[in-house]
DNA sequence: CTGAAAAGGTCACTCA
DNA sequence: TGAGTGACCTTTTCAG
C-alpha cells in the first residue's frame, strides 16, 4: 500500500479514511482547490499517471496511472521476471518512451508505488474524499507542507531493504530514525527530517516524499542543485522529475496564498513555515502614493514569504564584492547603515529592520549562496543530440506525440549527420533540425490539401503494392508508408479534419521526413527549415516566422494562405478557433488525452501562423531599440545584424480598424472616454503600475541606477533619461525594490569574459537561472492584474502559463541594445553578445527576441505602458482552455483603453503609437511558440536534458520531462 | 438496490 | 506472425 505520509499528522488517519488518503499521490498531482468541485472522474483528468505522465483514467493498484500502465502492470505480474533491460536498468519512463523498456517500466511502477496490494475495489467513500481534501487544506493553512506521497518506500520496503532497485537503495546514512518499524512506514519516519544529504541512494518515488518540506522550499531558483545531483554528480533525473511535478503546485499555491485569498493578517500574525524569511512589517510600496496595505505590499509578503515562490527571486549575489566598487544609491545606503546583521534574518520577532535596506539583506543573504551551490560546471547541458534515442521512437509514439500535441518530425535515422552532411554541400537533402509538423491553417489550403490528398489516395490504390512499405524514393515524392500516415493522420487538425496529405523528402540513408504536399506559391520545404537549419539556406530564418505587418496572423483570420506550424502550448493567434475545431472532432479517446479540451495539459489548440516576410525589404535603416544604449558606436557583431529587422516605416502603420481578432473582438479605439470611465482607467493604470514596479527590476528608474552601477564605462544616456518623466516615475531610491533586487555588494559576473570565453553551456546556465527569477516576478505581476483575482484559478493558471514568456519578451526588450547587439543584463552586470546567445541551442529564438526589442524599444514606451502592456499580454481571452473567457476580455478592453489613454496622455505627438504597439503583439504570439518549440526540440534530441522545473511547468514541459526522467 | 469505481478481460492494432 | 500494447468493455466490490 502506498503511504502518505503526515507529518505530525500521520497518527491523527483513521484506518478507513488512510487506505484512500493513504494511496493518493493527489498532493503532487492535483490541486485540492479544484478537486473540491469536480467529482472524481475529472478528478482523475487532473491527475497524470505517475508512471509515465500520460492523463490518468483512475486509481490502478494504488496509484493514479493511465490504462496503459494500469494494463502493462497487470499483465507484469505474472511476467516481470523475464524482463530484462539492455541500459542498465537506466531507461528513461514517460509518455513516449514507456514501451521502450519493460524492465524499467516494471520498476517505474513499482518506484511509485505500484501494488497488487495497493487495489482497492469500490468506490471511494465520501467522507474519506472529503477528509483528504480538509486534511490538505488544513495542511497548507497550518503551513505545513509535509504532505507528500511517499511510494515505493512502504510498498516495497524489502525491495528497498535489498537494494534491488536502484543505485544506493536507501539514502546515503542509511535508514531515517524509525525505520522500517516506523508506524508510519520508513518515509514517514524521514518526514519531519530534512532532506538527506544527498539524493543518489534516493528511490524512485522517495522524493516525492520530500516536497513541500521547508528544507525543499527554494523552488528552482533557490532548489539545491546538489539535490538534484547524483551521488556521481551527475543530474538525477528522478530528483528533477518529482520536483518538477511539484511546480504545479507551487504556482497553484503562490496563486491561492499569494495573490488571491491570503488573509493580510497571516502575515503579521503567524509563524511563518521554518526557513522562511522573516516577516515584513510596514512595507511601503514602490510606488508614489501607496504606501498603506495596497495590495503590492500584501503580495510583496506574500512573495517574500512564501515557501516556494520566494527564494526563487533570489538573486545570486554573494557577499563579497570582487571589483570593490560597490559605492551606489541604495548599496551606499545599505553599507552605511547600521544593525546590518544576517543573523536576524530568522528572528521571527516583529522587530522592525534597521533600515528597508537591512530587510533584502537579511531576506536574501540565507538565499544568496544558492545558486554558488550549482556551479556551471554541474549545469545540464543539451548540447549532445541523442540522435539513437530519437530515431527509436515508433510510429505509434511520433502518433501518440502528434494526437497531444507535441511538435514532431518524423527523422528516424541518423538525422543529424545527414544535416551535417547537407551541410558540408548537399544541400539538396533538406533535413529540418528540429521537430516541427507543419500544418496549414488555412480552409482553403486546407481543403486544397485535402484535394491532393484525395487524389493520392486514388492513386495509392492504384500502387499500394509499391509504395506501402518504403517511402518513396524521390526527394519529393507523395505517398508515405501507409503506417505512417495513418498515424498522422491521428493528428487532429482544425477545422475537423486532419492532414492525410505530406511530401516526403527522403535522404541517401533513407531518411525522411513529411511536409504538407502543398505550399503557398512560391515557397518550397526548405522554406520551413528552422532558421538553425544545417543546411545553411540563404533564406532568412525571419522569414519563418515573420507575418505581414499589421495583417497579422492574430488579427487578421482571413489573410492570405499562409502555413503554420504546430507547435507550441502557448498562445496563438488561432486558439480559439483552432481549439474549437477541435474539439469538435475529438473523440471519445480523446476524453483521456492531452488534447481533451478540459485538460490543462492541452498544448494542441496552438499554432502559430508561419509566412514569409513581406516587410521584409523595407526595412529602414538600423537603429538603437535601447535608447539607453543608443550612443553605442558601431556593433562588434555585425555579423547578425541582417537578422534584426527594423520597425517598418510609417506606410504600414496600421489603420485601427484593421487588426481584428479574437484579442481586438469589441474593442472600439474610437469610443469617446466618459469622465467616469476615465476615472476607472487611471485607477487600473496606478494599480497597474504599482504592480509592475513592484515586480519588476527594470523600470527605467532602475535601469538607470543599475546602469550607473555596473557599466559606468557607459555613461549617461540621454534618451533613458527621457524615458524618467512619466507622472508614475519616482525615485526608487526611496522605495523597497521588488525581491531580488541587487542592493547588496556587487557580485560576480556570472558571464565573466576573464574567466574565459562565453560558451553555449555558460549561457545556459545563466539563462535558465534568470528565466526563472523572471518567471517568479511575472506570477507575482500577474497576480496582482486588477481583475485577475476575480476569475477562475484555473483561468488564472492559463493565463499566466500562456502569457509569461509574452512578458518576459516585453521585458527582455529593456535589456538589448541591437545597435550592438548585445544584451546587458543589468541586475547582474552581466553582458553578452547575440552571438553568445546563439551559442545556446535556441535556434533564432533570440534574433526574434532582438526583433521584437528593437520594435518596442523604437516607440519609446515609458513604464507605465510597460506595465500597461504586459497586462493586456496576460490578459488575453484567447488563450486555450479558459473557462469565463467573457470575463477575461472584459478585464483586458478596460486594460487596452488604460493602455490606449496611458499612451495618448504621454504621447500626444503619436496618434499612431497604441496601434503599432498592438501590432507587436503578434511578434510576442510567435516568440513564445518559438522558445517552447526549441525547449520541445531539446528534449527530444537531448530527452535528458534538466530544465529549470519553472520553465519546464509554464512552458508544458514537465509532463514529458517529468515521465522521460526516471 | 443503485451507482461509482477499480479489477480484469477482450481485441484491434503496432511492431519486430 | 506472434508478442505486446492500450482503449474499451464487463465484472466485481463497496458506499450510500
């Protein structure tokens, strides 16, 4: 029986309620705040299979899994020992992998907690669903976060005990007190225990058993990489799974306590859980006018003080300054005063700090060391293309794939060196280097393809004899096995219909892949090759990814064919167009995938329109999108330059009644403003930006101190000041800066040019380290949208899951400076080249990044409209899944009118500016789709790669990282 | 007794 | 062609 262990409260289960409570993996897997109101069928749609993260259809032998491994383990009882394992044991277990290694599957199994014992017949009592839910709930109030699943350590305590399965058995100093004679089984007798010194002897499901335990409470940012380490130093993809399943939680919870319903007083009153840092008392905020208990303080505690959120805002800073040259405004102000004292840090007394500077301090100095326990050298790399593991995959998992959603390319062999090969000069061998299915969205296309597909198959009856089985031998030739057609033709499409028609372009080895039969006129395949193509093509990776300008993709439905490409869970312009069709031609199978519309999983409504680029050569001149930057001489990576594309000219500013879309529905640019809506709107604009400077580094108040701070050699720079005039402008000097905020000594460049050149493994690290601070900052924004807290939790997990990479773009545009093309990292003084950046296997997701800051850069946005921005972004009611869209695009007309009055008050010269302003929105809904496609590309050809857990949770990596890592 | 829920059976399908 | 898989179905068990 699997055990779910309580700490403290493990006593308190009567022997009814414990069998079901017991045996639910519920904590990692469900959020007990919408299970409240579902019954347990959906119950069980919110809960993955713990043994391979496939959509669970029930409890199966204690566990939640999938009829696959509920049928697999079934069959394993009788047969599990004529398993055997050619990897050691070490095979990978999820989705797409699963039946790739009995052995390992069978273990996977029983690691979390798998049991002919576990059974359970009958329905689950009422009362026994009900005391799981309060007995939680009264655990996340209590601040307890010690509920956990506990797995194979009581199930297969003899297992454990032998060490038959893996590597150290049990975890490195042997058996937590109690041991196996615990009452609570052995991993109760651990819980109330910090996590042990290491994870290498850690089991497959002991981890689970350690989440939510304050000493696992640094989320990403501040999660001990050391845990996350075998005792070979390797990355124990275990550790990295169950963590990373625990992310769901984490934002749900940061959701419920942070933004939505966490009493104030809670914070002022109670204790917080150990390790947490201590309270804050009379927190200003940042902005010039609030300084009682608006709710940016509240959600200031609540960012400081949550469990998991907080530390992940940490920034790495360390306590020595290297350069000694620390002397700035609020580091000058820190080192000046007095009672500068850490060892504070965990009074919990109500004392107030010596100095709002002391408070980061202290806050932050138990957190600044972290990230030195991950030095870059352990960082996971996914440079190394595992190009065996890719080409296994069967027919049936590229299906399985394609149905939920995951971008594919069917490569089975040896694909990388064909494109190395291609490269060094066949360049007629097109061989696309990352997965992509190409599809076409468009209903004319569409039905053309169908068209083809129609006459192929009357050809194919004609010659199924001869092009069943081998794909065919020409470059372009159509007809692909009839297998593997079939199984794209699983993939649902839009529009109720499905794809039958794909060229297949075949290379000398044999390898191919498929594309649609027909392409807009005058483009070819290669015209879908990532912009990282081997093959070197001279069309411009912009070109990919690039729609007509104000005919966008996401405002203009109708426009003319273009072809997308599958791919991302985040937003689309066509989401809920796309969703709806859908949806519609899902059948009852599908109640179990991915794709079923009620799943939060579902990553396949999104699709992200790809065209050439028609602006493409009316380009203007380059330009300094950083105006802070903008006196920068000439760029030492010219080299990319052609990839920057510029803001178009004035001839194709779009008309405001042009952009339609789902977004745009029923807004009115030219509705007249009643002195009763604008007081509304000022209203949301101060609320607005009371969040963003609240959670955001980069106000260009703070740019401009960081600037001075860390690149001094820069000077001042005129156009930044300029930016420093807006009536939501103030001295931030003044103010608490957001958590994180570098007030303490200088640290380290963490990209530091003596310490050698920048390398693709460097700036992973930096990235997945900064990303991910990022990603706690924007929740924390998000939260805290007027209206945000009024819809769904679900609603708002959708929004934030779709839209924050959206953010992190606009954000990302205050720290390039494209006239040199180079990044500068202000908060840590870190800089890098766009060349660096490409160094990371990320294709051109950082030319688009480059594009689009040059695009807002250029309009001169002050922080107001920053934040007005990044709020419409989240806002978006067409995002997949969302329940009250009704509601969301109410939240967001009133967001676009603060936005739109915002820019007419501070802009008055640019009546155009809001409308080009909407028009990057469109260039957001392409780098989103684009990072996760590269994110997708990565764990396919690297399936161990390690991602930071928030990336891989927002960006709907964690179901195949978390069942891929076992 | 009813209905919920899990165990177990069946069989079309995939793949080697 | 046989073994394995997993979606679907039937049977069993149990709460209410």
């Amino acid at each position: 029986m699997l055990i779910l262990a309580f700490h403290n409260v493990q006593n308190n289960l009567d022997p009814v309620f414990a069998p079901t409570l017991i045996t639910s993996n519920y904590w990692d897997y469900c959020d007990p705040s919408v299970a409240d109101n579902v019954g347990c069928h959906e119950l069980n749609e919110l809960i993955k299979c713990m043994v391979c993260g496939d959509t669970s259809t029930g409890f199966h032998y204690g566990i939640h899994s999938c009829e696959g491994c509920k049928g697999f383990f079934r069959r394993s009882l009788n047969q599990h020992e004529s398993y055997t394992c050619s990897n050691n044991g070490q095979c990978e277990i999820s989705l797409y992998t699963r039946n790739q290694c009995q052995l390992c599957r069978w273990k996977k199994c029983l690691g979390v907690g798998m049991s002919k014992d576990g059974s359970r017949l009958g329905r689950r009592s009422k009362r026994m669903i009900e005391k799981m839910h309060e007995t939680i709930a009264k655990q996340r109030n209590q601040g307890d976060m010690t509920v956990k699943p506990a797995g194979f350590y009581s199930n297969h305590p003899d297992l454990f005990a032998q060490g038959k399965y893996g590597p150290g058995g049990m975890p490195p100093g042997g058996m937590p007190p109690g041991g196996m004679n615990h009452p609570g089984g052995p991993q109760a007798a651990m819980l109330g225990h910090h996590m042990p010194p290491g994870m290498g002897g850690m089991p497959m499901g002991g981890m689970a058993a350690m989440y939510g335990h304050p000493s696992m409470a640094g989320g990403m940012g501040g999660f001990p990489m050391a845990a996350m380490l075998g005792g070979d130093g390797q990355v124990n993809p275990q550790v990295v799974m169950e963590h990373m399943r625990s992310i769901s939680t984490i934002i749900k919870q940061e959701l419920e306590q942070g933004g939505q319903d966490r009493d104030p007083a809670y914070n002022e009153t109670s204790t917080p859980p150990e390790g947490s840092p201590p309270p804050i008392h009379s927190r200003r905020s940042s902005v010039t006018g609030c300084q009682d208990t608006c709710p940016s303080a509240t959600m200031q505690q609540s960012a400081m003080q949550s469990p998991t959120i907080t530390s992940l805002s940490t920034p790495p800073f360390r306590a020595v300054d290297p350069r000694g040259n620390g002397v700035d405004l609020y580091s000058a102000v820190k080192l000046s005063s007095p009672g500068n004292n850490s060892a504070q840090r965990h009074d919990t007394s109500p004392s107030v700090p010596q100095n709002k500077y002391d408070k980061f301090e202290e806050e932050y100095s138990h957190c600044a060391y972290r990230s030195e326990s991950a030095p870059s050298s352990e960082q996971p790399t996914a440079m190394e293309v595992d190009e065996a593991a890719y080409s296994r995959l069967p027919m049936s998992t590229i299906s399985k794939m394609l149905r939920s959603g995951q971008p594919v390319i069917l490569i089975p062999k040896d694909v990388s060196r064909e494109g190395r090969d291609a490269e060094k000069g066949h360049r007629d061998i097109v061989i696309p280097p990352s997965p992509t299915v190409v599809v076409i969205d468009n209903q004319k296309d569409f039905e053309a393809d169908m068209d083809d597909h129609d006459r192929e198959e009357d050809e194919e009856k004609s010659s199924r004899s001869d092009s069943r089985d081998s794909p065919s031998s020409s470059k372009y030739a159509h007809g692909v096995s009839m297998k593997r057609r079939k199984s794209l033709e699983e993939f649902p499409l839009p529009h109720g219909k499905q794809i039958t028609s794909y060229s297949t372009l075949q290379g000398p080895s044999g390898q191919f892949f498929q594309i649609p039969s027909s392409f807009p006129q005058g483009m070819s395949p290669a015209t879908f090759l990532p912009s990282h193509s081997p093959l070197g093509s001279p069309w411009s990776p912009m070109a990919m990814t690039r729609p007509p300008l104000a005919i966008s993709s996401s405002f203009m439905p109708a426009s003319p064919p273009h072809l997308s490409m599958a791919m991302s869970p985040m937003g689309s312009p066509f989401m809920v167009h796309s969703a709806k069709m859908h949806h519609a031609s899902m059948d009852r199978k599908s109640n179990h995938s991915p794709l079923n519309p009620k799943s939060p999983h579902n990553p396949l409504h999104q699709r992200v329109r790809s065209t050439p680029d028609p602006d493409k050569s009316e380009r203007s001149p380059s330009f300094s999108p950083s105006p802070h930057l903008s006196k920068s001489p000439s760029s030492p990576h010219q080299n990319h330059k052609q990839f920057i594309k510029e803001e178009p000219g004035l001839q194709d500013e779009p008309k405001m009644e042009t952009p339609r879309s789902g977004m745009l529905d029923n807004f009115n640019p030219n509705e007249p403003i009643t002195p009763e809506m604008k007081t509304k709107l000022q209203k949301i604009i101060h609320d607005v930006n009371k969040v963003y400077h609240d959670t955001c580094h980069y106000t260009f108040r703070r740019i401009k101190f960081l600037r001075e701070r860390y690149f001094p050699e820069l000077g001042e720079d005129e156009e930044l000041n300029g930016r420093l005039h807006s009536k939501y402008d103030h001295d931030c000097s003044k103010c608490d800066p957001p958590p994180g905020f570098p007030t303490g000594p200088i640290p380290p460049r963490e990209l530091d040019p003596s310490e050698g050149p920048i390398d693709g493994q460097k700036m992973w690290t930096f990235f997945s380290n900064k990303f991910t601070s990022q990603i706690t900052r924007i929740v924390n924004f998000s939260k805290m949208i007027p209206g945000f807290k009024q819809l769904d939790r679900e609603d708002q997990i959708t929004l934030i899951k779709t839209g924050l990479f959206e953010v992190l773009t606009i954000r990302f545009s205050t720290v390039v400076d494209v006239a040199t093309n180079t990044v500068y990292w202000w908060t840590t003084g870190d800089t890098f080249s766009l060349v660096d950046a490409h160094k990371m296997p990320m294709g051109n997701l950082f030319d688009l990044l480059f594009d689009f800051g040059q695009r807002v850069n250029r309009m001169m946005l002050d922080d107001s409209e920053y934040a007005l921005m990044s709020a419409v972004v989240i806002m978006s009611a067409d995002r997949p899944g969302l329940k009250n869209r009704k509601l969301i695009r109410e939240v967001q007309l009133d967001l676009l009118k603060a936005l739109q009055l915002e820019i007419s008050d501070n802009h008055p010269d640019d009546d155009q500016l809001f409308a080009r302003l909407l028009t990057t929105i469109p260039k957001l809904r392409e780098i989103s789709p684009e990072h996760t496609r590269r994110l997708m590309d990565l764990k396919i050809r690297q399936p161990g790669v390690s991602f930071p857990p928030l990336h891989a949770e927002i960006f709907d990596l964690d179901k195949e990282e978390a069942a891929e890592s076992s």
